[in-house]
C-alpha cells in the first residue's frame, strides 16, 4: 500500500473535506507556529502512548502524519498501517508544503496546576469529559460536561460544545482527552488536553490561609479528592497535619509564608490516600510523629494520649480518638481549634468499616464524638481531612465547622444503640485500593511516587452521613 502523499495530493483531500484526520507530530511550539488547517497535534512519547492512543481512533478513518521532513511520519505511518489503519504521511513534510499555515496562541496541553488557577480565576472554559458515563459517574471535574469520545466523531456531537470558550478535554490518563483534540480539530474546533487525566488532577493540591491573633492556619487541600490537610504556623516554625503528595507543595507553602516545617503527623492510618509524612521530614529535615496505638513500621516518635507538641510559641494536645481506626488521634490548640482527622467532616462522621470490625469501631466513634468531640465550646473550630463532593468552605475559602453546627448532624442526635445501628446499617462503597493504601502508609509494602496517582484514583469514602 502506497502511503506516501504529496502536498499536491493532501491539498486534494483538504478541498473534498473526506474522513481524514490530520496529526501534525511536530513539537507544539512549532505547530502554534504554524500549520495546516484543520491539523491537530499529537505528541506521543512512548510506544505504549501510541498504542493506546491509535486504539481510541476509528479504524475507518484515514490519518495523515506530518512532521518537519517526512522522516518520522513515514516511520509512524508505517507502523499504524501494519496494525490496519489507513494512515498515509506527508511526503518531505512542511519543507514541501506551500499552502496557507495557521497561528494558534492555543497550547494544545494543560497541566492540572494551570487549569486549577483558570477555573479559581473563573477563566472561560468548557470541561469537556470524554470518559464513558459510567466512569464520569464516579468522580469528575465540578462543572464538566461529559460526551464520551466515540461520540465526537459524529458531527451531531458538536452541538453540544460552545465555539466562545476554551476547551478543555479531559479522560483519565491524557490519552483519549489528546484523541479527543483530534476528533475537534477536525471540525475546526481548537481544544487542550488535560495532562494526566483525572489521574494528575487527583494531585493538585490549594493552599487557602486563615489567619487568627498570632497563629496561622494554611489549609491544603487536595483538588480532585477533597483531601484536607493544615499546616500550622506559629513564630516562624510550622507543623503539618497529614500531608498528601506532593510533598514539596507544603514546603512550598510554608516557605512563602515565613515558616520552617519542623514537625509533621498523621492523625491516623489513612486508607483513601497515601501519606506524605514520611517523605515531607525527609525533605525538609522535621520530625515524623505517629500514633504509637496504630501499628506503624516507620522510624517515627510515638504519640500517646494527652501528650503535647510544641511549636514556635504554641502547643498541641493529642487526645486519643478511635472510632475511624483504633489509634487515631486528634489535635486541639489553644482550645479553640480542633483538627479531628477522619472522625467528624463538615457533612459527617467517620467511617468505621474500613478495619472489619464496625460494631466495635462505631460504638467507640460515638464515645469519640460525644464524650471528646462536642465537650469543646460550641464555637470551636473544627477542621476535618476531608471533605466531601459538593460540599462548599466558609466564605473565607477554608473547610470547617464549628462544634455548634456539628451538634445538628442528624446522626449525632441518636442514643448509642440507635446509632451504631444506624451506622453500621449504611453502605458506601470502599475507597479505592484501600488495603494496599493501608499497607504503604503502616510502612510493610513501598511506593514509588510514580504509582500513586493511579493508586489514589477515584473520590474519598471516608465519611457516612444521612
């Protein structure tokens, strides 16, 4: 089969306007530079990439590669052409080609980090999902529209997409969201690929501050999970609660704002995601402080109950509170302030199934919740390490609640008895790969950073609520 076009032959297939899709492999400086109407760009870096890639195209297309000179694109095309598809390439490339070129200020890729700052800059943009329905179901992008990618191949889809605004294509690993820039540019429709799908998003992490008389509380929290964790700052030293990845954000953050991380603690083993701490002391030299009631194989001081943790002028105080896990702990400063780990949310309470032993657990989380928890004043200030979808921060941007409001969660005004029962009666799903995340954070399995992004895929379930 000949696969070789001319400039002629390609300017034919433009003016008929066939089924053809157009992959302009060139850097994507020098496609913003300039190139053939109509042309997508498409950078694979890996063969697995590729592959993954040209199963997501429709097989009855025909695709038509272009490069500088013709020498990479005649190597693509030959390749796809082996795995059936009808793909040809542009012979001697752009060097031959003679007609117009188009200019796009368009990158034609985004990184979770950027596309966070446009949405918080309420930037014009169009989530467009192209995952199957069943997957957008399970967690997405607030705001989303979801048009699974088989779908943008028929021009009935477009209807559906508005010409005025920035798109942004979105699937779980990048791979069908950079298919889904082909199958738009092919209609004239400029779009940007969400780098590393949903998978990346779920690592982007917002640092939102309150600040209160003389202590600092910078709330981190983790985009596309809805994970929570505080940095605490208080005469240039700072202490970190249950970090997520990456680690470098929390010295980031403390470094912008004038505090040295010097201590760092997990308030229990999580499940939903993987710990920070270990690695966030390794870079910044602090202290790692874990529950010494939870079994942990990592080099650590132990904390037990009533114990205290000082930082700059201030202290923590560590009171016991099982009920999610049997050795959690949760952090009280100057008994106005109250970071509860995963036993009490804005919308819920803690789970207590996670460990197989949900009667016991929940009728320890109701002694957590009512004979520790709601003891404190009614406007103490309660921050959770997550949150769950839909739930919105105080008009400051920070997630919290306050012992008064925590007081009206209709599965807090039941006796004992009705409440485990109630409790241990409602079925969520698990989190995702919950005991393999268990098992890296006790320290038994490792982790290499690389895997956590698919490890942590999927939304938190660490709560229940009515």
């Amino acid at each position: 089969m000949d696969i070789e076009l001319t400039a002629e032959e390609l300017s034919k297939i433009l003016q008929n306007k066939d089924n053809t899709l157009i992959l302009d492999i060139r850097p994507k400086e020098s496609y913003m530079f300039g190139h053939i109407s109509g042309a997508a760009n498409a950078i694979c870096n890996s063969m697995q990439q590729k592959q993954i890639i040209m199963s997501k195209i429709p097989p009855s297309m025909k695709i038509i590669l272009i490069d500088d000179d013709g020498s990479e694109s005649k190597q693509n095309a030959t390749m796809m052409a082996r795995f059936g598809f009808d793909a040809h390439y542009l012979k001697d490339g752009m060097s031959s080609w003679q007609g117009e070129l188009v200019k796009s200020g368009h990158d034609t890729s985004i990184s979770g980090d950027k596309l966070w700052n446009s949405i918080k800059g309420n930037d014009d943009v169009f989530l467009l999902d192209v995952r199957e329905p069943q997957e957008f179901a399970d967690f997405r992008i607030p705001g989303a529209v979801n048009i699974p990618l088989s779908q943008l191949f028929a021009n009935d889809s477009l209807s559906q997409i508005p010409k005025d605004k920035k798109i942004i294509t979105i699937c779980s690993h990048g791979n069908r969201s950079m298919v889904a820039t082909f199958a738009l540019a092919k209609n004239g429709l400029e779009s940007t690929s969400l780098i590393g799908g949903m998978s990346l998003w779920n690592q982007v992490l917002n640092c939102s501050i309150l600040k209160e008389g003389d202590i600092t509380i910078m709330q981190v929290e983790k985009i596309g999970k809805g994970c929570l964790s505080h940095i605490i700052g208080s005469n240039g030293e700072a202490i970190v609660i249950d970090p997520t990845y990456p680690p470098k954000k929390y010295v980031e953050f403390a470094n912008e704002h004038g505090f040295k991380i010097t201590k760092v603690i997990d308030t229990h083993q999580h499940a939903d995601h993987v710990s920070a701490a270990k690695e966030l002391t390794q870079i910044s030299g602090a202290k790692l402080l874990l529950s010494g009631l939870e079994e942990y194989r990592l080099e650590s001081e132990r904390i037990s109950d009533g114990d205290t943790i000082t930082f700059g002028t201030k202290t923590l105080q560590a009171i016991h509170t099982p009920g999610h896990t049997p050795g959690g702990f949760t952090f009280v400063l100057d008994e106005k302030y109250v970071f509860s780990g995963d036993i009490l949310f804005l919308e819920g309470i803690g789970r207590p199934d996670l460990r197989d032993n949900a009667e016991q657990f929940a009728a320890n989380l109701y002694d957590t919740l009512h004979n520790k928890i709601l003891k404190f004043g009614d406007e103490v200030k309660i921050f959770p390490t997550h949150h769950g979808e839909g739930v919105k921060p105080t008009k400051d941007g920070i997630f919290y609640t306050t012992v008064q409001n925590a007081k009206k969660l209709p599965l807090l005004d039941l006796n004992q008895s009705d409440f485990v029962s109630k409790v241990v009666s409602i079925t969520t799903p698990r989190p995702m790969n919950y005991s393999i995340i268990i098992k890296i954070n006790k320290g038994t399995i490792p982790i290499s950073p690389e895997q956590i992004p698919d490890l942590e895929m999927g939304p938190n379930r660490c709560s229940v609520r009515m």
